[in-house]
C-alpha cells in the first residue's frame, strides 16, 4: 500500500516548489515474538538487522500486576526519563515502535544511542517493531491534532494491535502487552480503551524479587515537572521561545556555563560567538547561577556596570551540611563582595533560562543522612564542579563508602539541590579498579569492550597477505628495516631504515602501519574508532581505540613477520637535505623490534657492524642534523617531568617512583616522525587545499609569558618572547653555573605559557603554523594505531597518491570540522584521564611510604601558597601557609618579584627547599598529596609539623607542655 502527502514549499530563492512525500505500507513485517507463527513465514521472529527478538515465554522479574507471561512497550517520555530502568538486566521483552524511537532520536542523541545498543544486546530479548509502516498500525494526522497527540494515539493503536495479535498463537500460554506510560492522559486514554497500563514507578513496585530497582527510578511525575514543595529559592527560569527572541535582540548573550572547582558560588559564562567584547561573564551567588550545572548551554542577562565584580580569590566548598540554610549561603555570599580586589572588576551577569542541559551521569560518593532510616540522602560528586544531588535510596546502609554513579533528574525553583536517582555501585572507594573506572568514567572516556558487530569487522583469522592486498602496494620487505620504542610497546606503529644508495646518497625510510587498510570508512569499525578518537595509556592500563586483533597483531609492525604499512621515502645527501620525497603503500618485514635502550647500546657498541646497526648509526647521524636545523629556525626544547612508575610483580602497586630518562634514540626517533608528518602535511594540503586535515600550535598571547619573563628577571636572566626563535634562544642562554638545575625549571615553567595544540581542516583556517616546532605546517601520520586522525591522513594520503579511492565524508570540510573538534576533546580528555591515573598511583606510593623528607624548587607563588617541583619524583605540589584551625601566619605576596613572605622569611621562585611529602586521606573521595615546608624554617613557627599526624610522630624530644597543648 501507499500513502502520499503533498505539500508546497518555499525555497531560498524564493520560488514555490510542490513536494510530494510518498510512504509505504507493508503486511509482512514481523511481530517479533519467536512464538509467532502467523507472520509471513520468511520473516518469522525478528526482521533482518534487528535483535534476536522476543522470547516466545517471556522470562524476567516476577510482577504482582501481572503474574501472566508478558511484554512491556513503553511511550517516549517513559523511555526518555527511564532508560537506567530499561538497562537493567532484569527488564526483557520490550517492544520499541518506530514511532518512540524516532521522538527520542529527535530529543536526546545520548539516549537514542543506549536504547540502539540494548536493542543489540541479544540478552534483553528487546525488539523495534516498524509501526510506521505495518499497514494494521500506520495512522493519519487528524485534523486539529498535534504531532504529539497523534504520536500518543499511534502508541495505543499498536499496543492494541499487538494484544489481538498475540492471541491468536496458539502455542503456549497467552502473552499479554503492558503499556507503560508516565503521562496521566495517556494513561487514562488506554484504559478507557481497554489496554493494560501503568506508570513505570506501579509496575516497577511490583517486581516484588527486585526492591532495589526501584533506586533507578527517575524522580519526575506524570507531568514530567519534579516533585516538591516547600519556599522557592530560585527564579523562574524564561521560557526557550523567549530566550531565542532575546538572544537575538541581544538582550540576552548565549554561553557556556563553567563552574569553579573553588568556589562553589561563582561561575564563568564563555559567550558564543565572535564577540571579543563580554566573551568571559562572571556569575556570582546562588540566585544568579539559578540551578545552571557545568557545561550547560545557558541564556545570561548582563548586569548593570555597578553590579559588577571580580573573581574571588576565596576557596569556598559546599559543605551541604543543611540543605534548608539559606541565610548562610548569603553570608557566604557577602564574603565574596567584601573579598573582591575593586581593581579587577569584570563583565558580571546572571542566569535566566538553560538552552540546554549537558547533565551526564556523575561518578561520587553518599554522604548519608544523620535521620534514622531516612530515604533522603544528598551525594557528593567526585568533580567539584558538581552540585550535590539529592537521591532516594533504601539501600543507604550499603552503599556508604561505596564508589556510585547518580543521574540528574530535575532542579525544581524550591530545592536547594537538584533531584537524582541511583544508577550504579562501581566498588569500594580507594580501590584501584574502582579508581580506575571512576577516572574513566569521569574523564568521558570510552572505554566499553567492544561490541559483536564491531569486531565482525575484523579479518578473519588466519589472516594472511593475499595478491588482492598488494595492489598498489610496494614489495620493501628486502630493506633492514627495525622498529624503535619503550620496553613492553606491544602496539608498534613506526619503524625506519637508513642506507647507502649507488650515487652515494643516503635513502630513508619511515613505515607506518597501514590501519587504514582494514579499517574502512563507514563500517560500525570505523564509527566506533572516530568515536574513542585515541588510545588511552593509563599507569597499568591501555584503552585501546582499535581492538587488540589489530592494534597489538596485524597492524603492530612486530619483527620478522610480513606487515602491510604506508612508506614516507626520503632521498638525502649527508648533510640531511632532501633531495627526492616519496610515499607508497608497502610491505615491510621488520628485521628487529628494539627498545630505546638496545638501539642505543647497538649504536654506541665498536664491535657490532651488522646491517641494522648501520642502518641505526647513519639514522642517528641526519637526525642530529636535522634537529640542530629545526632549532636554528626557532623550534623549541621544552621539559615537563614525566614519571615512570615501578609495579609489585604480584601486587601491583607502585614500589618505586622515577623521572624518565631520556636517551639519545628517543631523538633519533623523534626527528624523523616529525620530518614524516611535516612531508606528508605538505603532501595532502597541495592535493586538498580545502579539505586536508592538519594540526597547528598557536604562539601564546603575550600576556602567557609574563609570570616566565618576572621569575627569569628574578634571577637576572632576560627571557625575550617576540617570536620562538627569540624565545628558544634565550632559553638556550639562561643558564646559571651554579644552579645546573635552572635551566630545566624555566623550560618546564615556558612549557605552561604553550597554548593547546589543535587539529583542524585547512579549508576553514588561515593560520596553518606550529609554534612549537617551527613549521609552517604539520599533521599526524605516524600513529594510526592508536590516534583516528592519523587514519583521516593516510585516507587522505592514499587518494593523492591513487592508491585509494575517496568517499563523501572525505572531501566535507564540515563534517572533517566537527570531526576535529570531536578529536580535540577525546584527546584532551585522555590527557587528563593519564593525569588522574598518574596522581592515583602517587597517592598509592606515598600512602605506604609515611612521611618522606625531599628537595624541592619553588616553581610558582601564589597569594596564600608556594608550588614546589620535586625532581626526583617529577611531582609537583603545593605548600599551603594557612590551615583550617590554625592561626594564619603573617602573609606579604609580592607580583613583580614573584616572592611570599611569610613572616619574617621570603620564598621566591627557583629557590631551593626541603619539604614533607605525606599523603592526606582525611577526606576519603578527594584524598591529595600533601606537602609541608621544612627548610627554611618559617619564623620558628610549626609549619614544618604536618596537621595530620599525631605530636609525637613529629619530635620526641618535644616539651611535654607543648605538645599537650597540640594534643589538646
């Protein structure tokens, strides 16, 4: 059958067009139910592409409502608001129309995602039924109808559908479907036409074996408006139209809303737009944030020029003692005015309405109530940035001390917190897989094992290089090429090789796996690589971005195995100028995969001439060419310490803590990745001048380098910042003969002046270059196992060299854009992910270490605190001068000088000091490395005393009358 729908549309230019919308009917699509046998015999039980269906005797939870064998079909808002319910293992069966799923694609992405992922997953027995084109459910917009009531009505007509449907099979007993809606009209529309119905939290209830799903439940009611009663705190927030209307009048700005990890009570606005003028708003006190949470999209009015304010220099956490204590939140409110430097006053405004809410589920902590057998309790989110979050749980008992994952449900006006529901228990707090899951989590990234379809993908095994593979493809597995990497690198991207060719020139050779030959664009492979975006490398953990087949098999350039790569070939004479660039798909066989360490012990050893050692030594000859080339055109050496960590064979907990040490061939490498990149970024830009993928470096602003350009003046050195070259140059100057040590301090401190680097599409920017290294342009080629950007490049770089052929997505710079941005966000992340894991793995070392006595340089003052570097450890930390219950020691800060004096003792930058290192585990969830200045004593004070230990840890030969008074 066959419906149309004619309608007249206007176009851009103006013109009228007709446009006739034609929409099939069917009468063979399938019910789902494996029972069935009344459908059309070829697609009995699920159609094609679709989940293995429902269970012709449905099992699950047990409900008091319905003790009979049953389905569920839940309406949009249901499936909406309820989804930790419907991915619970203990919900199967359930029937999704076409219609819901289409309303919930349109209204939330993250949502319609999860519920396509448990349609996959064969254990849930879920099923999308296509009522949209089944001729007995399919239903015409009646006139005067919204979409919404007809959506609703097309809902009831398939639940009704179904149930006539089902009784008709005759084996078995009979099975019944329940509709689930949470909308009262709905609700009361099907029972009036004689369907079963209940809201989720009846039916939930009534699973009599499951009493702690009803944790899960989302707490909105049939209205979807929260719960509550009781005084408002907050203002209405505006309606979307109207915020739309004043967006555009400009009475409004558009933003988003970034909260402080201090200071609970202000917030930053980043305006959208091009607008240089108000792109940063302050927001300040609770009436002003009006229930925004971080990252939200929020609608910001500004305030009159003597509202302003400037940001506070107070540490305020939200101690959520009392929830109802309003008047102390004002007068917390009042400290920050009173705090505020009059100097530094800044755009100021408040929140009117939220444009979109960005909520996502939060990792935490209960913080359970003082009240007897009390099912309210507030939880404390691990990001600080997070308001707290009332939840009802009867399971309070249980769950303290536990790592869980809470929802956000809603933010009434009369609540001082939002409203949220249990979701998950990840494990005890402080264990180190529940830490890492919490890290993972907490840092977006992806980290689920991958899923059937994506792995059907993959080459089937024994995979072998057939004649088809080596099209277009290049046979070098005669040259002695070797791979060089870190000790137990299992995911081999690179190798290289060096030799003499007959005109006496040298011929260099850097391979890289070719991924992009397996990975194929379009394929759920690839989705799932764009979406991981990079390999996350944690301190005992990979998150692979490829599975493992690939990424430590196939395409790993392992040694004495035939590998299928993408061949960057130089032609150079010995003074490292390329004479002759080429780039060709290839097969390698790697003649050895060597660690840093044994490919320097090679060059470095008289007695070994083999092939490869020769290839290594005249590799390790250009490459310091070409860095001494790269630095006199003004790249820059910068330092950060990075710590290796030594693991317990058996426990696996760190027993050691040490810089890495960085030798020679971690240059050699370095040189001639980057030479790669460098080639192949011109390669692609010349071939696809709008549409190549590259990456840029920003030179810093100015004002970046002033606290480097005051603490180098501190100790008479001159830092020039015009340009990199002046920069690097002076680095390469500021050296002090009797602090070795200085030098590093000012690359480590040049380092934190760097902007973030970025990937973007060279069709929608103008500025290509890369400060850093000095290159007018760059990109990524080299690591494709474990970034997806170098994977666009070798695509890119295939077609330029008719290797490959293109497809649309390709040659899109706005969807290459997005894909960018979505880069830049993944790899972001797993930087911070790598950050946390590393602080995790500190705090393991120290929690078993007590108190550790080392030498520290001051890298930066602050108004109340000195952050000191510890070389030995690479750990930075900060030495607080004023304590909770303390007396505040007397503080002089200094901008100019950067230097504090506390007392009558001054502390500068780069000085040398000995501080205490201890771990602090007063506060379970945000436990910290805690550091405590030793030498110079700080005017005879006991800030040398760590707060947390007992007196007599500290000095037995203590007078007995001082430390009862400590004590006490």
């Amino acid at each position: 059958m066959l419906t149309s729908r004619t309608f007249l549309k206007r176009t851009r230019a103006g013109a009228v067009v007709k446009v006739v919308r034609e929409h099939y009917l069917r009468d063979d699509i399938s019910c789902g139910a494996a029972a069935c046998r009344l459908c059309d015999p070829r697609h009995a039980g699920p159609a094609p592409g679709h989940s293995l269906g429902l269970e012709a005797q449905p099992s699950g939870a047990a409900s008091s409502l319905c003790p009979t064998p049953h389905y569920l079909l839940p309406d949009t808002n249901l499936l909406l608001h309820q989804i930790d319910i419907l991915e619970d293992p203990v919900i199967k069966n359930v029937i999704v129309l076409q219609t819901v799923l289409q309303e919930v694609r349109n209204r939330s992405a993250p949502v319609y995602k999860r519920i396509r992922d448990v349609i996959q997953n064969p254990e849930k027995h879920f099923y999308s039924f296509t009522n949209e084109h089944h001729r007995e459910t399919y239903i015409e917009q009646q006139k005067g109808e919204t979409s919404n009531d007809r959506n609703d009505r097309a809902i009831r007509v398939a639940v009704k559908w179904y149930n006539e449907h089902l009784k008709k099979i005759e084996d078995g007993e009979k099975i019944q479907v329940i509709f689930l809606t949470n909308d009262r009209t709905n609700k009361e529309k099907a029972l009036e036409e004689g369907i079963t119905a209940y809201t989720c939290e009846e039916y939930i209830k009534s699973l009599i074996a499951n009493p702690d799903l009803v944790d899960r439940l989302a707490c909105v009611s049939d209205e979807g408006k929260e719960i509550e009663s009781g005084k408002i705190i907050f203002p209405e927030h505006v309606p979307l139209s109207k915020l739309q209307q004043g967006i555009k009048s400009g009475i409004y700005l558009q933003g988003t809303y970034r909260a402080s990890r201090d200071n609970y009570l202000e917030a930053t606005v980043w305006v959208h737009g091009d607008t240089e003028e108000n792109k940063e708003i302050i927001i300040q006190g609770l009436k002003h944030i009006n229930r925004a949470v971080h990252e939200d999209i929020v609608a910001v009015e500004l305030l009159a020029k003597d509202e302003w304010v400037a940001p506070s220099s107070v540490v305020l956490q939200d101690d959520g003692q009392n929830e109802d204590d309003i008047e102390n939140e004002e007068e917390k409110e009042n400290i920050l005015k009173t705090s505020a430097d009059k100097d530094m006053l800044r755009p100021t405004g408040k929140v009117v309405g939220i444009i979109k809410r960005n909520w996502r589920p939060f990792c935490g902590m209960l913080s359970k109530s003082q009240i007897k057998e009390a099912r309210r309790h507030l939880f404390t989110p691990a990001d600080r940035r997070i308001p707290r979050i009332r939840i009802e749980t009867r399971q309070a008992d249980t769950l303290e001390g536990q790592r869980i994952v809470v929802a956000i449900d809603g933010w009434p006006r009369n609540s001082r917190y939002p409203n949220g529901h249990f979701v998950k228990n990840l494990g005890s707090a402080g264990d180190k897989e529940t830490e890492t899951e919490v890290l993972l989590l907490e840092h977006d990234v992806p980290h689920q094992p991958f899923s059937q379809s994506v792995l059907s993908f993959l080459p089937k095994m024994p995979w072998s290089i057939t004649e088809q593979d080596m099209i277009y493809r290049e046979d070098l597995r005669h040259l002695s090429v070797c791979s060089v990497d870190p000790p137990g690198c299992t995911d081999i991207d690179d190798a290289l090789h060096c030799r003499e060719v007959e005109n006496g020139n040298l011929e260099v050779g850097v391979h890289i796996a070719d991924v992009s030959h397996f990975i194929r664009p379009g394929t759920a492979l690839d989705e799932e690589s764009v979406k991981r975006g990079t390999t996350v490398y944690l301190c005992e953990k990979r998150i692979d971005m490829v599975p493992e087949l690939l990424s430590s098999n196939l395409c790993s350039l392992r040694s004495n195995v035939d590998r299928l790569a993408f061949s960057c070939i130089w032609e150079m004479n010995h003074k490292a100028e390329i004479l002759k660039t080429r780039f060709t798909k290839s097969i390698i066989n790697s003649k050895a995969s060597l660690t840093y360490a044994e490919a320097q012990m090679r060059i470095d050893s008289a007695a070994m001439n083999d092939e490869i050692t020769t290839s290594l030594r005249g590799l390790n000859k250009l490459a310091k060419i070409l860095k001494k080339k790269r630095i006199d055109n003004g790249a820059l050496t910068l330092s950060s310490p990075e710590v290796r960590f030594h693991m317990d064979s058996e426990t696996h907990d760190p027993i050691d803590l040490q810089t890495k040490e960085l030798k020679e061939t971690n240059s050699m490498v370095e040189e001639f990745m980057l030479l790669a990149n460098i080639s192949v970024a011109q390669k692609i830009y010349d071939e696809f001048p709008e549409f190549a993928l590259l990456r840029k470096h920003p030179a810093p602003p100015p004002s970046n380098y002033d606290i480097l350009v005051k603490a180098a003046k501190s100790k008479n050195l001159e830092i020039k910042t015009d340009s990199a070259k002046a920069l690097a140059e002076s680095l390469d100057k500021a050296e002090s003969p009797t602090f070795p040590y200085l030098n590093t301090l000012l690359r480590i401190m040049t380092t934190r002046c760097m902007m973030q680097a970025v990937y973007f599409c060279s069709g929608m920017d103008n500025d290509f270059r890369h400060y850093g290294l000095a290159s007018p342009i760059y990109t990524h080629f080299t690591s494709p196992i474990r970034r997806y950007a170098d994977i666009i490049v070798h695509r890119l770089l295939a077609v330029a060299i008719g290797a490959d052929s293109t497809y649309p997505e390709l040659t899109d710079k706005h969807k290459l854009a997005d894909m960018c941005k979505n880069l830049n966000y993944r790899h972001k992340m797993a930087q911070y992910a790598q950050r946390a894991s590393v602080a995790f793995h500190t705090q393991l070392f120290f929690k078993s270490k007590g108190v550790v006595n080392e030498d520290a340089y001051i890298l930066f003052v602050r108004k109340n605190a000195v952050v000191v570097l510890i070389p030995k450890y690479g750990l930075e930390g900060t030495v607080f001068f004023e304590e909770k219950d303390k007396p505040a020691p007397k503080l002089d800060y200094n901008n100019e000088v950067p230097s504090l004096t506390v007392e009558d003792t001054t502390l500068r930058v780069f000085d040398k000091v000995k501080v205490n290192i201890m771990l602090d585990a007063s506060n379970i969830q945000h436990q910290k490395i805690r550091m405590v200045l030793v030498e110079p004593k700080i005017g005879g004070s006991d800030l040398d005393q760590p707060a947390d230990l007992p007196a007599e840890t500290n000095s037995k030969n203590e007078p007995e009358k001082k430390k009862k008074k400590r004590q006490k």
